[in-house]
C-alpha cells in the first residue's frame, strides 16, 4: 500500500451516528499499525525523542512546541502555495517570460508535493511512535493529557495535508494541460527563452548568496533541468523570507544603515564600504523580490529601503582618486539598481538646472546659463534624451 492510499484509508466514516457529541480529531482518523507504514526506523527515531521529553517532568509543553512547529511549516507550505496560484491567476498576457515562470511554478509544484509527501510520512511516524507510548507505559494523568493533546494535533495535521495534497495533485494536472503554455514554442520564442532564463541564473545566483550556502545554479543543455534548478533556490528563498520576515524591522535597518555610515567614505575604506553595503544590498533584494511569499503584514523591505541603500551605493561607488570615477554599471548590473541610480543621475541634473549644485554654481558662475545648456546637449543622446546609461557607464562623466 503507498502513502497516499494510506492516507486515504485513515479515514473514518460515521453515516449512521446521529448523536450530538464533541468528536476529537482522533475520532476523524484512523492511525495505522506499524506494518502499514512500513518506516520502523522513523517511528523508533521519534519513539525515542518523545520518551526522552516524557522522562522528564518540567518538559511537558516541548511536546505541544513540537507539534506547533509542525503545524507552521505546514502552514508556511499552505501560504505559499496560495501565493503562487495568486501570482498565476493575475498573469494577463501570455508572454514568453509568463511561459517561463509558468513552467518554473510547475516545477515547484512538484517540489511541494514531495515536501508534503515528506511531513505526511512525518506526522504518521509522530503518530505511531507517541500512541505507542501511550499504550505500552504506565504514564501519569497530566502525562496523558499531554499525549492526547499532542495526538489530536498530529490528527488534524494529517487531515490538513491530505487536504493540500489533493489539491496540488489538481494544481498539476491543471498545470499540464494548459495547452498556452506547453505548446511547441517558436525559433524566435525559444532564444528570447534562453535570455530570460540566463539572465535568471544570474540573478539568482547572487541572490541566494543570502542562503548561506555554496550551490549555484548551472547552464544546462536541458531546459527542463535549468528550469528544475531554478525552481529550486526560487523556493528556498520564498520559504527564507517568510521565516525571517520577523528580523526585519525598522530598528534592524537603521542599525545596518549607521554600522554603514561608521565607515569613512574614501577612498582607503572604499572596497570594505562596497562589500558591506552589498551584504545589505542582496537581503533587501531578496526581501523586496519576495514580498509577496512573506507572511500577512507590513512589507518588511520597500522602495524607500531600496531608495537608501542605492543612495549609499552609489556615494560609495563614486570616490575617486585623481578625479577618476570608476564605472557604475557594468554587465552584471541589473535593471533595477540601474533604474535607481537614473533616478540619482536625474535628481542630479534637475538641482543643476535649479541652480541648486553648489561646485556647479561655482565653477560657471559667471556663465551659467550657456554651462548648463552645454552639459544637457552634452549628456543627450539621438533621441534628445538624457542617455543615463551611458553616463553610468563612463569613468569621467560624473
């Protein structure tokens, strides 16, 4: 018998009970005999941790901690699934990038269900071991009580992930006969594919630098795989943002904001300020990307977080010696940092045309005016339009 039959087979079934009666989740569920389940290993690891917490008076609610961590992990797997079926509901144009994530989510659908599969087997050895105990030793009244407790959340943790199983069985199969998405895609749709998904390694391979862990993602001949691997760390960081969502508040960020503005900007301290500053940088990037994995609340990371750590950055990528400023940008930037140091380059040039730049005013004070039309001819491109990527990336131009 495999799990989920066995599961499916826990059930009880009480058509002809008409009494009005308060029904324990024990009562909902049948707890199958160790031939059954088939994991002696498991029930006997956990038969041990629970004799070990029982043998001891004072550490009776380590029993009820440990089923309540169960059930948030549980929670977090419900969560975040419920956020992908909401990101994919909200897709309204079937780009090439939509085909993509499309398929990365199908793939992550598979590693929750495995994630599932992996606390049913969990919860079922916890059930066996901790109800076995309850038969075979002579416990106290307070010591079954606890037991009991504990069963009857174990009992209902089951219901739950039956419940969540069903329905990412239904998500993926729903997943694959989206006949949008799993049609043959073009000559042209397969290299823009290719792009999108190198410049997804990428940037995840930067961000998962937070995970504290040494695996990057690598180019694959196989789609397929790349997208396996994608899906991945994709989870890894969805499920560390909702976990640690509760270390980012307001005081935690204005104490990694001064231990930056401790150091001295110039241009001795200027590669220990880039390497700090890129610490915080890749956090509130994964915070930021994420938002939407993260639990119900206040947004832990915002534009105006972003705001200030690009600020930072940018102050810091700008010491120079000689008067020699090393690029801004370069093929590793992404769009988005790009994007906010334009808006800088813009604020920039408006206090120029304000007259609001004091070395400006300075410099040209006795022809500003000419100075100032000179340098926006100077900084537009073709198109009359301030070219800020070109500024970004020239050594001299800032």
């Amino acid at each position: 018998m495999n799990l989920i039959e066995l599961i499916k087979n826990l059930f009880k079934h009480h058509k002809n009970n008409t009494n009005v009666e308060l029904v324990r989740p024990l009562d909902m569920v049948k707890i199958p005999k160790r031939k059954e389940f088939n994991n002696d290993t498991l029930v006997d690891y956990y038969k041990n941790e629970y004799s070990s917490i029982l043998s001891t008076m004072k550490d009776y609610d380590t029993l009820i901690l440990e089923a309540d961590e169960l059930n948030n992990h549980i929670k977090m797997t419900i969560d975040l699934l419920f956020y992908i079926s909401i990101k994919e509901a909200g897709i309204k144009e079937k780009s090439v990038e939509d085909r993509i994530n499309y398929l990365i989510n199908s793939e992550k659908l598979d590693l929750y269900k495995n994630d599932i599969n992996t606390l049913q087997s969990e919860v079922i050895g916890r059930l066996l071991a901790i109800s076995e105990i309850r038969k075979e030793l002579f416990l106290s009244k307070k010591k079954k009580e606890a037991i009991d407790n504990v069963i009857d959340r174990l009992c209902l943790s089951l219901i739950t992930l039956y419940s969540i199983e069903v329905s990412i069985i239904n998500n993926i199969e729903r997943y694959k006969n989206e006949s949008k998405y799993n049609s043959e895609p073009s000559k042209e749709e397969k290299e823009k594919e290719y792009e999108i998904i190198d410049e997804k390694i990428k940037h995840l391979n930067w961000l998962q630098q937070i995970l504290d862990n040494d695996s990057q993602i690598n180019i694959r001949t196989d789609i397929n795989y790349i997208l396996k691997d994608i899906a991945s760390v994709e989870k890894q960081l969805e499920e560390y943002t909702y976990i640690h969502k509760v270390e980012i508040t307001d005081e935690s960020k204005n104490e990694e904001i001064n231990k930056i503005l401790e150091i001295p900007f110039d241009i001795e301290h200027k590669d220990e300020l880039l390497k700090k500053i890129e610490e915080i940088e890749i956090k509130y990037r994964v915070f930021y990307e994420y938002r939407e994995y993260q639990e119900y609340g206040d947004i832990a990371i915002d534009e105006s977080d972003l705001t200030n750590i690009y600020n930072l950055k940018f102050s810091a990528l700008s010491i120079n010696k000689d008067g020699i400023v090393e690029t801004f940008v370069n093929k590793d930037t992404d769009k988005l940092e790009i994007e906010y140091y334009q808006n800088i380059i813009f604020s920039m040039i408006q206090d120029i045309i304000m007259g609001k730049n004091e070395v400006f005013n300075e410099i040209f004070s006795k022809d500003y005016t000419n100075a100032t039309n000179l340098l926006l001819e100077f900084l537009k491109n073709e198109e009359d339009t301030i070219n800020y990527e070109t500024i970004l990336r020239k050594f001299f131009l800032l």
